[in-house]
C-alpha cells in the first residue's frame, strides 16, 4: 500500500533514482567505530530514561496530573524521533556501503517531519499548563481537565502529521535523476532538496513558511506565555513562593531552548538549502542529544519523578 501511494504522488516527475548514498557524520573510518559506540549509547540511554518517565507516570497516581500527561506524550514522541534516525546511522557506521533505498529516504523524511513539527506544539501545550498552573491556580482542575489535555495532545500530533504531508507532497512532486549522494547522516528535507534535478524555490518557501506556522507561531507563544508568568511570579511576596514556581518551569523551559535554538537554525534561512558540518552538528543535537537529554532534565530536577522512583524501587524490593 505504501509502495502504491509514493508511485502515484511520483507519476510523471521523471525520477530515476533509486536509492540515496549517505555521506554520514565523517569519511574516516577509523573514527566509525568510536562513533558508533558513542551514539548507540546515547540511543539506549534516550530509550531507556524516556521509557521510565512513561512507566512512572503511568503507574504512579501522584504523576497522573496533566503536566505528566503531556511529558508521556513528550517521551514517547522523543522516543520514535531517535529511532527514525539512529538504528539506520548505526548500521551505516559498520556498513560499506551507506545506501538508503528512494522509499526509506522518503519514509525517513516524513516521519523526522512529522515528529519534529508534533513536539514544537507539544511543548507549547506543556507551557500552557504551566501557565494556566501558575496564574490561575484554583481554576487549574476546572481548566486543564483531562478533555482538554487529550485534545491539545491531539492537535499536536496531527499539526505535526499535516505539516509532514505538506513538506513530503512537494518533495516527492520534484524529479530526481541524479546524483544521489544526501550529504547527511538521514534524510532531512533541506538535503533531499539539493538532490533535485529541478528549480526548488517554490519547496524552499513552502518549508521556509511552514516552519514559521510549526516553530516560529508556537515559539512566539511560548515566549510571550512566560512572560506572563514571570509577571504573575514577580507579584508573590516570598522568595520561597517564588522559587518554587519558578522550579516548576525549569525543565520546559530548558527543554524548550535546546530544541528550538537548533530548530531554528536549520529551517529559518530563506534563500537557502545548503547543508554544511555544523548544519549536521545542529541537527544532530535536536534529533539525538536533545530527545537524550529531556528525561535528565525532567527527572533529575523534578522532585516527583525521584520520589516515584524511589516509591517504585522501593516496592520491587519488597
């Protein structure tokens, strides 16, 4: 079924490529090794930490709060994310040949869009529970119900998934006849597009204002969001009110400017599609190190999250 629908999205664009090259993260061979070793630990250590924030706030009911709610969401899109770019990076690593066939490019373009695009709202979600949690604290059950919460949920998966489709529809629309050597570890669409036989200015806008609609929109919201909350926060008497709202905006907020610092950097350059080392650096470290790094922040900061686990290890012992 897949096969038929990018065969009818392709008919008639004279695309005679059928399988990509993928130049990597370096051409020395010697270093492959290390780098295998060193992703393929941060590949389990993502797995893993986003796994247990899933389990603990699945199990635990002091966790089934709608903060939670949108951190399983986080996790388990965190998880997907890694897994549509590391597994294939692993297996080039030990690979001679580092070929990905025309539909696993295009399956891995969409699905890294798809994901990518699901977060950027999925953190603004999350920054609309931390204000709706601090600003109108008696009104936040009434507010955040859990009707609300699987909406905004859903909406953020299929902005995500219209956003993919969109991007992916006028990707597969252009010719490809060569060459087929993606100067990249995956198949971002910046890089696809390099590879076009054919002029990609009107797929450069279309990315350029979708990422506006999927980053820049939710961004801007974010940030006026908690502008407001540091002005709600500003107006408690007591430093110890204080500090303890602000600990529970840390984690989003840190969570917020790893992600969109190097989102930013790759989509938001009109004009533009080409991919050098620190373009692959950028990317790199919001496909693979951020989604590592958002169960750290989230479990080592947050005194709920230890005190599930140690509830949790406690139990298994007994």
């Amino acid at each position: 079924m897949d096969n038929l629908f990018l065969l009818w999205l392709t008919t008639g664009n004279l695309t005679t490529v059928n399988t990509f090259i993928l130049v990597g993260l370096t051409s020395r061979q010697d270093m492959e090794i290390l780098l295998f070793i060193v992703f393929l630990n941060c590949y389990i250590v993502s797995f893993m930490g986003n796994m247990l924030i899933i389990w603990l706030s699945t199990i635990n009911p002091r966790l089934h709060t709608p903060m939670y709610f949108f951190l399983r969401n986080l996790s388990f899109l965190d998880i997907w994310y890694t897994s549509c770019v590391v597994p294939k990076m692993l297996i080039n690593f030990l690979s001679v040949k580092k070929t990905i066939s025309f539909n696993g490019c295009l399956t891995q373009m969409f699905i890294h869009m798809s994901l990518g695009g699901s977060e950027c709202y999925l953190l603004l979600s999350m920054a609309y529970d931390r204000y709706v949690a601090i600003c109108s604290p008696l009104h936040y059950t009434n507010i955040m119900h859990p009707v609300l919460c699987m909406k905004l949920a859903a909406a953020s998966w299929i902005g995500g998934l219209i956003n993919s489709i969109v991007n992916t529809v006028y990707t597969l629309h252009l010719p490809f006849c060569g060459p087929n050597v993606v100067n990249h570890f995956f198949c971002e669409v910046p890089t696809v597009l390099e590879l076009a036989c054919a002029d990609t200015s009107l797929n450069k806008t279309v990315l350029f204002f979708c990422a506006v609609v999927v980053a820049v929109v939710p961004f801007f919201a974010i940030f006026f969001t908690y502008v407001n909350i540091i002005y709600r926060i500003m107006k408690i008497r007591t430093m110890t009110g204080r500090r303890k709202a602000f600990s529970t905006c840390t984690s989003h907020v840190m969570v917020v400017t790893l992600f969109y610092g190097t989102i930013f950097f790759i989509y938001l350059r009109p004009g533009t599609v080409h991919v050098n080392n620190q373009d692959k650096m950028a990317t790199l470290f919001y496909s693979v190190i951020t989604p590592m790094l958002n169960p750290l922040i989230y479990t080592l900061r947050n005194k709920d999250v230890k005190l599930a686990l140690g509830i949790s290890m406690t139990v298994r012992r007994m």
